[in-house]
C-alpha cells in the first residue's frame, strides 16, 4: 500500500469517525491531512518526489520499428511476457507501446520478453527491468525491430532457388 | 452539511494525483548492432533541459512532473554523444492511461561531421597525392 492509499484509508476511517462521533477533533484532523496533502503536492519537488513516487509500478515501453531501424511501425500486436504474466496492446502510429505491471508480478531486474507482429513481420527482444533516478516507476525499455518471418524467408528461398534451377535448365 | 464537507476534503485529497511523464529510448551504436552505455543524453520537453547517463544496458530515463508542462503530445527532443560519437532522436509524449506519461526517443550515435570531414580530407589529400606522383 503507497503512502496516498494508506492516507486515504485513515481520511476514510477518521471520516467514519468524524459521522459517528460528530467530534470537533476529528473534523480538524481530516481538514489537516487534506491541507497536508496539497502542500506536498505544490511543493514536491521538480524531479517527483511527491506522493506520485510511490505507486510501486513498472512501465514496459519501447518502439516497434521496420527492418531498416528507422521507419517505425504502427498497428502491431505487441506482446509483453514478464514472469509469465502476458500483457497484449498495439503500438501507436509512431511505433511507441506502453503496458504497466504491478512490480510485485514484475519486479526490479526481471527479464521481460516483448514480440511484434504485424502482417508477415516479426520480431522480439529482451530486456530487463531497471529503476532510474528520479522515475517514479520501475521502467524496462525494448525496441523492436521488425523482420520477414522465417517461413517467408524459407518460401522466398525455395522460390528463387526454383527460378534459377529453372533458368539454367533451360540455358543449357 | 456533513456529506458536503466530507465531500469536499476527499476531493482535496484526491486532486493531488500528478501524472509524471518519462521521456526513455535506448542508445545505439552506429548500425544498432549493440547498446551504448555511459553516453551523455540531453532531454528537452517543452524547453525543460534535464541531463542523464545511460546505463550499462544503453537504456536512459527522465521524469518531468505535471507543472514542466511535459505533456501528452509534446515532442521530446533527444540528444546523446559518447566520445567522437553523437546522435539525436525525438519521441511524442503519450497518454497511455498508465502510471505515467511515456514518449520513446531511441538515438543511434554516428560520427560526428568534424570526424567525418576529417577523415574525407585526409583521404582526399593522399589521392591527389598519389595522382600527382605518378603523373
């Protein structure tokens, strides 16, 4: 539990108090915590150390790109595997994807597997997830670059090599 | 009256919630055949600079909180150098409805133009050389 839920549940608790008992003391307290709060929100840092720095996540992101590792690749069924737990969503025209963990499921330094596919276009990477100074989440970061599948590969292969036995018979 | 004020500090409560934005990206050797690390990275997002170092797995991180205006659709702009070798990429923030705010910025370092130039007149030099001597 961060420490805005844990604040959320006490605001909760003292409210339950506050309907019971109708006490002045309980009103000022929950008037306080909810001063307390915006306070250290406006003035959390510029680098985040606010109450967002404690929402335990890790962030899976990266780009899927073309074979020639510049053309990013839109509509691709991107598929993260941390420690077994699947997550599915499509990158964004840019390329860019995004999924999130609860970082109990997906913690600092597991590897995280990412494949795309779009079309006749395959590709995967691996990566590993890192914590970073001043990130509020854990973050593992994995490009993907695109490539003709394997069975593609293999039918252009055997076409072409058809085509040539086929051109030399006939020369000779 | 009791509802309304418990109302209104639970919604003090709940406003606090800023979204941060991560600018990342990973950097890349010449023919992104292998991760930089230790490569110096500049991030500007909205005129914000913030500076970092790659990690030993060539991937770089930073946070931009709600008031630097880092915001979904805003263009980060990237810009790494390691040695003789620099590069520069952008990546548009993205609203992803997650934690945070991501924008993606890889960047493939390339020798910079000095070197290459170098390099061009050097070689330039030693041809007009050699067809001198045999003429």
């Amino acid at each position: 539990m961060n420490i805005f839920e844990h604040n959320k549940v006490f605001i909760l608790k003292s409210l339950y108090l506050f309907m019971k008992n109708s006490t002045f003391t309980t009103l000022s307290i929950l008037i306080m915590i909810a001063i307390s709060m915006v306070t250290v929100s406006a003035f959390a840092t510029p680098e985040g150390s606010g109450i967002g720095a404690f929402s335990g996540n890790t962030t899976v992101g990266g780009k899927i790109w073309a074979s020639d590792s510049t053309t990013p690749v839109g509509g691709a069924n991107v598929t993260v595997n941390c420690n077994s737990t699947m997550r599915y969503t499509t990158s964004l025209s840019d390329g860019a994807y995004s999924v999130d963990y609860n970082s109990i499921i997906c913690p600092l330094s597991a590897s995280v597997t990412v494949t795309a596919i779009k079309g006749s276009l395959s590709g995967s990477t691996t990566a590993t997830v890192q914590s970073f100074p001043y990130i509020t989440v854990n973050l593992a970061i994995a490009d993907v670059t695109l490539t003709p599948e394997f069975g593609m590969i293999t039918g252009m292969i055997t076409l072409f090599g058809a085509l040539g036995i086929f051109m030399y018979t006939r020369k000779k | 009256m009791m509802p309304i004020m418990a109302l209104l500090i639970l919604s003090l409560a709940g406003g606090v919630i800023a979204k941060n934005t991560v600018v990342a990206g990973v950097i890349w050797n010449s023919d992104n055949s292998a991760k930089v690390p230790l490569a110096l990275v500049a991030v500007t997002c909205n005129s914000t600079l913030k500076n970092t170092t790659s990690l030993s797995d060539g991937t770089y991180a930073v946070n931009y909180v709600e008031s630097e205006g880092c915001s979904d659709g805003t263009t980060a702009t990237v810009t790494a150098s390691k040695g003789s070798l620099s590069g520069s990429s952008s990546g548009t923030v993205h609203d992803f409805g997650l934690t945070v705010n991501l924008a993606i910025a890889s960047v493939t370092l390339t020798p910079e133009f000095g070197i290459i130039a170098g390099v061009l007149t050097v070689f330039g030099a030693l041809g007009i050389f050699m067809i001198v001597r045999r003429k």
